[in-house]
C-alpha cells in the first residue's frame, strides 16, 4: 500500500512541474521581442489596411489591401 502512495505522489509531483515548465514557457514567450515584434507587425498590417479607407486616385482600395499584405508578408519573412 505504502508504495502505491509513493508512486501516485511521484506521479502528482511530475505533473505539477510539467504544468510548471508549460507556464514558464508560455511566460517567456509572450514576453520575447520576438513576439512583439510580430505584434508590432500585426498592428502596422491593421493600420495600413485602415488608411486604405480613405479614397485615392493613386491606387484601388483592393490595391492598398494588396501592398499592405505583401509588406506584412515580407517583414514576418525578415
């Protein structure tokens, strides 16, 4: 008996520091520049697709959609 509540408490302690590790790693990420630097990028994609709103002889609104995604695209491949 006294050696299954060993093996149920080894198993509780496992679990609990693999949850640990998962929320460690969730932290660092969320707070690397590398993800907020995408964020950043994402803010700048909605940004640029909300000047498109406003009308212009230069280009279509479809246009402007278009560069603002190929230049979101090629600052994530950067």
């Amino acid at each position: 008996m006294e050696t299954m509540t060993r093996f149920y408490v080894g198993l509780g302690m496992l679990f609990v520091l693999t949850i640990g590790f998962f929320i460690f790693l969730g932290y660092k990420v969320t707070h690397s520049e590398t993800y907020d630097e995408f964020k950043k990028y994402d803010l700048e994609y909605k940004q640029c697709v909300t000047q498109c709103g406003t009308p212009s002889v230069i280009e279509t609104q479809q246009e402007c959609e278009d560069k603002c995604k190929l230049d979101y695209e090629w600052r994530q491949s950067s």
